[in-house]
C-alpha cells in the first residue's frame, strides 16, 4: 500500500481540518464569535 502525499506535511490536526468544509467552519466562527486566526488554545 503505497504512502499518501495529500498529509504529508500537515499536522494531525491540520489533516481533521482539512476534512471539513470551509462553510462549516466560518458558520461555526460566526455563530460562537469566535477568532479563527488565534493560533493557541487556552486549557
């Protein structure tokens, strides 16, 4: 089974995120308010 190239430089989080449609992601900025520039993630 040869080696995918489409993840091969993006982190784990960055491959789940590439997964899911931009709309989705900019509806869910707007209805939370949130930034989604902000690099870190306050635990």
């Amino acid at each position: 089974m040869g080696k995918s190239n489409y993840f091969s430089t993006k982190s784990v989080f960055g491959q789940l995120l590439s997964l899911i449609k931009d709309k989705t992601i900019s509806d869910a900025v707007k209805k939370h308010d949130a930034d989604r520039y902000v690099k870190k993630f306050k635990s």
